[in-house]
C-alpha cells in the first residue's frame, strides 16, 4: 500500500503536466539512463553514441525494471462461476 500510493499520485501529477513538461521528464530519464548505464554499454564494448550503445541502454535499463518490478507484491481476484472465471492480477 505505501508503494501504490506514491504512484498514484505521480500519475495524477503527470496527469496535469502539459506536453512541454512531460517532454523534459522524459528527456531527464533519457539523460539518467545515458549517465548509469552508458558506461556499463561503453564497457561492453559498444561505441558510444551509436545505435547499438542507445539499445545496450534500452537493454540495461529493461532489465533492472523488470528486476525490480517482478519482486514487487502482486493481488490476484477471481470473478465467475461454475467453471468460468474471468482473474485479474496487478
């Protein structure tokens, strides 16, 4: 519960920003994912600022998400009967 409400309230702030304010969120996520996981792909082997450098970061960073967001509690609810369920799990 103390996890989902700070999200909530960031999606309710993103919610209100306009096109130019989300523009530069996004770009200052870019901008960090370059800054952490840019030396990790330099140090891969990949030449920074080319295609395959951007998609070693893309990589990184999908990963560490899905890393951190599959330890992450989850609730299932079933609804239905006699055989036919219709389950939801977040």
């Amino acid at each position: 519960m103390r996890t989902v409400l700070p999200l909530v309230l960031a999606a309710l702030l993103a919610s209100c920003a306009t096109p130019a304010e989300r523009a530069a969120q996004v770009e200052r996520e870019v901008d960090q994912m370059i800054t952490v996981y840019g030396p990790a792909c330099e140090k891969l082997g990949y030449k920074a600022d080319t295609d395959q450098w951007r998609d070693c970061i893309l990589r990184l960073n999908a990963q560490e998400r899905y890393e951190r967001y599959s330890r992450m509690p989850t609730s299932t609810s079933c609804v239905g009967h006699r055989g036919f369920f219709h389950c939801t799990t977040f």
